[in-house]
C-alpha cells in the first residue's frame, strides 16, 4: 500500500502564498529523481477568505520561482477556468487542457475559451494542447463526441494521445500511485499511453529530457 504523503506535509501551496510557509517547507521530494509535490493545502486548512481571495501576483511570483528549480512546473487546477485556476493562468506560460469525450465537454469547450480571452494578452499562456479524456470506443456518444471536438478545435491543440475510460485508474487512486508504479512487475498496459502523452508535451515544449531506466520503486519514500 502507498504511503499517505497528504498525512506527512505540514505546508501547501496557500501557506505559501500568504506567506505562512516557505517555498522549501511546502515542497515534498519524491523517490523518483526531479520529481517535488507541493499539496494545496497543509496540517491547517486556510479561512475561506484566504482560499477564495485574490492571488494573482502570489501566484506568478511563486511559479517564477518554483521555475527556477524545476525545468517543467505542472500546476493541477481545479475543473473550470474561473476562480483561482484563471489567477494561475495570468502566471504560467502554457495551458493543457483535459476534456472528457462526453457530452458536457462541448459545453466545457466554449468555457476554456472564454476564460483564455479573459486573460490579459500580456499574461495569458499559449495553449500547449488538449488531452480527450475518458475516451469509450464501444459508446458511440463517446465517440461521436470525440469526432465532433476533433472537427471543433484548432488542429494544433489536439494531442494524438488520448486516454481512456479504465479501470486501472480507479485501482491507482486507489493506493495513490502512478499507474507504473501500481504493479512493479507488470504496470497497467494503459500505463504506456502516459509515456506517448509524455513525449508529444516534451516535443511541445521544445525540451531535451533523458530517458532514464524504469525501476521499481516508491512513489514516496
């Protein structure tokens, strides 16, 4: 069973930008090489002022500095475009967007936009791409709306990758693991899927990334 990281950290990212935390007390190394989390919240949950107040110039000056240590900062918002996730948007320099191949994404879709334009020029992140989510091939919505987000989006937005709807992903949430490190031996075959995704984001971004050995170990140590 995987160790509960959440139980461990005494600082996130809110006691951060608020100045309650240093960037070093909040950050958690992992066992693989390179590789920090940083929760969004810590042992103390914040007051609900604090969570849903104004944190735009917060946000870029941490990611700037989070920057300079780490090549590739990924910052996991929550669903939708407004509230905190579009503070975050004013200080990354790109977007990755996640769509499920269901019905409501078409609805999600005009929203990513929207919140894009809300940006200011100056700030806003270029699009890195799109990732089609929960992708069913025996549904045929799914794949309908799978076909009509290909026909929609800009052709250079769309990732060749896409991922589907498996079980493997309830059992990796499960232990809080990574797919490849759920079964040591033996990883989830969808597991490769993330290594396809992996290489067009490096290919995107114009970065050059070694290929280090797959050994088994621990997410945390």
């Amino acid at each position: 069973m995987a160790t509960d990281a959440s139980a461990k950290t005494k600082a996130g990212v809110f006691d951060v930008l608020t100045g309650r935390a240093s960037l070093d007390e909040a950050l958690m190394p992992t066992s693989l090489r390179g590789l920090s989390v940083m929760f969004s919240l810590g042992a103390q949950l914040p007051e609900p002022a604090v969570l849903q107040g104004e944190h735009g110039e917060a946000w870029r000056a941490l990611l700037q500095r989070v920057g300079h240590k780490f090549q590739v900062v990924v910052v996991d918002t929550p669903a939708g475009m407004l509230g905190s996730t579009q503070q975050i948007l004013a200080g990354a320099t790109h977007v990755l967007g996640v769509l499920q191949s269901e019905v409501l994404s078409q609805r999600a879709m005009g929203m990513f936009t929207y919140a894009l334009e809300a940006v200011p020029a100056a700030q806003r992140p270029a699009v890195l791409g799109i990732l089609i989510n929960m992708v069913q091939v025996r549904q045929g919505t799914s794949l309908d709306v799978l076909k009509e987000l290909g026909e929609s989006l800009p052709a250079s937005w769309i990732f060749e990758t896409t991922l589907p709807r498996h079980p493997a992903f309830l059992d990796a949430t499960r232990v809080g693991l990574p797919l490849r490190l759920v079964d040591q031996q033996h990883p989830p075959s969808v597991a490769w899927l993330f290594d396809a995704l992996a290489s067009e984001v490096v290919e995107r971004l114009g970065l050059v990334v070694a290929d280090p050995a797959r050994t088994a170990q621990r997410l945390f140590s």
